[in-house]
C-alpha cells in the first residue's frame, strides 16, 4: 500500500483510526457500482488496495470517469 501512505487524506482523526482498523483486522472492501449511482452490476470485492485499482480501473474503462485512489479509499472509509 505503498501509494497510500499519505495520510493527509484523512480529514478526522475518526476516519484515519477506521482505516488503520480496516488494514488490520479485516483488511477487505467491496465497492459497487449500483451505490453510486450508476446502471451497472459491477461489484469489486476482496483486499482493499485490489478493490481501490480494479474498482477505479473499471469505472474509468466503462463510465468514463477516473476517480483517484484517495477518493476510492473515501467510499471504503465512509461505508465502514
């Protein structure tokens, strides 16, 4: 996970202790493409870093738009 190692993200200190949770006790996510308002079926499911690049692959492949890893891993801290 080294391309997320830049904590600034983090807006609370609530999210970044959510994330650091996430890493270490789980350690997995799942996005899908019908939360966020698109017509679409796709789900990523698995690691959380895999999850960020197949999930931010295919809505730049098949919707058009490229979302940022940092904002990929907003959606996973906001779903927790």
């Amino acid at each position: 996970m080294n391309d997320l190692t830049d904590y600034s993200i983090f807006t609370h200190k609530h999210d970044l202790l959510i994330f650091i949770s996430s890493i270490y006790t789980a350690g997995m996510a799942k996005l899908k493409c019908s939360d966020y308002g698109f017509e679409c079926d796709y789900v990523a499911e698995g690691q959380i870093e895999d999850v960020i690049v197949e999930f931010g692959k295919h809505t730049e492949e098949v919707h058009g738009i490229d979302y940022s890893k940092e904002a990929l891993m907003q959606f996973i801290l906001r779903k927790k």
